[in-house]
C-alpha cells in the first residue's frame, strides 16, 4: 500500500516538473524572446542615424538631423530651423531608414513578381 502511494507521489510531482519546464518555455519564446529583439532593433537603429535622417522622438518632436554625437544628436525642427540637443535614447523611429525599407521591400517584390511572370511565360 504505501509503495503505491509513492508512485502516484512521484509520478504527480514529475508531471508538475513538466508542466512548470514547459510554461517557462512558452514564457521565454512568447514574452522575453520577442522582447529582446525589440530592444536590439532599437538600439541598432539609434546607433545607425546619421546626418540628414528624418526622424521623431519617443515625445513626437519631428525634426532633421544636423550632428551625431556619441551620446547625443543635434535636430532641426520647423521652418524657423530651431535646433535641439537630444539623447540618442529617446529616438523612436528613422523616418528616411524607414522609408528606404519600405522601397526595396517594394522593389524586391516587384522583382519577384516579374520572375513569377517570366517564368509562367516560358512555360
């Protein structure tokens, strides 16, 4: 009798053990994973800005750059050319890197739709 209660025992803390291991698993692939690669893009883009990129700030001021520093950029805003000093932190997104993805994504398309089209023509 008492044997049996110790399988049951292990058997249900073994079962527990998995259970636990797998939602860490899907807590890592699902929320730290993702996470991370955010991050990492982040950082990537704000290292990449040069001068003349459009960009906006975490707080939506909408300006050109004029000077990277290491830690900071210098922007331009309106027409009134008044210039700021920021923190590379709170960059939110490159405007003209953005808009350059966007067209070779296009253009990368476009490319394979003529492929397609090429090939379904010699067929």
């Amino acid at each position: 009798m008492v044997n049996f209660l110790t399988n049951t025992a292990d058997a249900s803390m073994m079962s527990t053990i998995i259970m636990l291991v797998l939602m860490l698993g899907v807590f890592y692939f699902m929320l730290i994973r993702p996470e991370n690669k955010r991050k990492k893009e982040a950082e990537q883009m704000r290292s990449s800005v040069k001068k003349g990129d459009e960009i906006i700030t975490i707080g939506g001021i909408v300006g050109t750059v004029v000077d990277v520093k290491e830690n900071n950029i210098v922007i331009e805003t309106s027409a009134d050319q008044v210039r700021m000093e920021l923190a590379k932190w709170c960059l939110s997104s490159n405007e003209t890197a953005a808009a350059a993805a966007k067209e070779a994504a296009k253009k990368k398309q476009e490319e394979k739709a003529k492929a397609k089209a090429a090939k379904k023509a010699g067929k």
